[in-house]
C-alpha cells in the first residue's frame, strides 16, 4: 500500500525571515560602473535559497524567479540588504518574497528600496523529487495580504504555463512546429 506522507506542522512565517548583507565592489560592476543586475540576482537568489531551506528544513531548488524589479541603480560602495520570507506555501512548493535594500556604506541616510521579487523554491529529498513542506503561518495583516498575493500569483503562473503547453500541442498537432 502507498503511504501518504502526513502534512508536516505549520512553520510561522518569521522562522525563516532572513536578511543577507553585502558591500558592492569594484568587481561587481557592469559596463556603465553601476552594479550588474546579476550579481543582485545571485544575493535574492541565495537569499531565498537560505529561506527556503530553512522553511523546508532540507534542501529546496530554485524552480522559477519572476517579476525581478530593478528599482534603482546600485552602486559600488553601497551596502545591500537583501530580506527574503516565505509568502506562500503548496505541497512541496513556497513563494519567497525578497526586497533589495541599499545604503551607503559609510553614511546614516536611512536606506532605499532599490528591487524587488518573488521565487519559487520546491523542497526535494536525496533524489531530487519534490517532498513535503510544512504549511506557512502568517503572522500579521501584511503576512496575510502578501500570502493571498502570492495564492494569486500561483493561479496565473499555473494558467500560464498550461495555456502555452496547449498552445505548442496545438501547433505541433496541425502540423505548425516540429516537437
Ligand atoms: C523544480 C523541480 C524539482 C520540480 O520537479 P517536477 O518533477 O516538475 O515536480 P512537480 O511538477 O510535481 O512540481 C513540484 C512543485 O513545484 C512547483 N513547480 C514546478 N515547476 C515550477 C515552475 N516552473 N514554476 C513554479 N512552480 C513550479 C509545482 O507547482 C509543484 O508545487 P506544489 O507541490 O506546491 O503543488 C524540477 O523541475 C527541478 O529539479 N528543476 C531544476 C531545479 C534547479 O536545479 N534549480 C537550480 C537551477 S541551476
């Protein structure tokens, strides 16, 4: 007989709020001397690795990264704080949330939110198959309204992927595209 697995406990959101910090270099620059939207891409990206795997309480891949705003230029000698939460969370799946901050690094002025995106991590076991996490609590009205935020988000991404794969068969099935 299969065995369910059982829904692991719920996990309040701020368990696994986490803030990565960085000084932007001289080698982190791009072509105009601002700092390249990749290497703020690599901080979210392991930011949210850290959330997730926190959440998750195992290891969690990175399965999609969406509406990755740039704000503001980032410059060299600006410290970037890097906040990730758990806004969302499926079966196997959470939507993390991530804020980019920057100030100067030698300065008080308070600092500015310079990007913004959400990513979608699933937890997997020691093969690589998507494995249970435990449900997300929010915790205050914001928690609560970026949760149903991201229930949304999910809805479209879903519908999205669906449409374009009924699309390619579609086109595939009239002869348009080859597979
Ligand atoms: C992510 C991955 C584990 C999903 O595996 P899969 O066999 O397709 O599993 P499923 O279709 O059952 O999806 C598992 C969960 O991930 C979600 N998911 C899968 N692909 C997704 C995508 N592109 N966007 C958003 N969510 C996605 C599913 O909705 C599902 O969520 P739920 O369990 O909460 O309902 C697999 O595609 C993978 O290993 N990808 C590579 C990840 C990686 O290496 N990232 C680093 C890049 S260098």
């Amino acid at each position: 007989m299969t065995q369910i697995p059982e829904e692991p406990e719920g996990k309040p959101i701020s368990a696994s709020r986490t803030t990565l910090s960085h000084i932007m270099t001289a080698a982190d620059t791009n072509l105009l001397g601002t700092v390249h939207g990749g290497v703020i891409m690599k901080l979210v990206d392991d930011a949210a690795g850290a959330v997730a795997g926190r959440h998750s309480g195992g290891p969690a891949v990175t399965a999609s990264m969406d509406e990755m705003a740039f704000l503001a230029p980032v410059r060299v000698g600006d410290l970037v704080h890097v906040r990730a939460q758990v806004n969302w969370t499926g079966r196997s799946s959470m939507e993390i949330g991530v804020r980019v901050l920057a100030e100067r690094w030698n300065e008080s002025t308070p600092a500015t939110q310079v990007g913004s995106a959400y990513l979608v991590f699933t937890a997997v076991d020691a093969d690589g198959k998507p494995r249970r996490v435990p449900p997300v609590i929010p915790e205050t009205e914001q928690d609560e309204r970026r949760y149903q935020e991201a229930q949304i988000r999910r809805t479209h991404r879903l519908a999205r992927r669906q449409a374009i794969r009924e699309l390619r068969e579609r086109r595939i099935a009239e002869g348009l595209d080859e597979d």
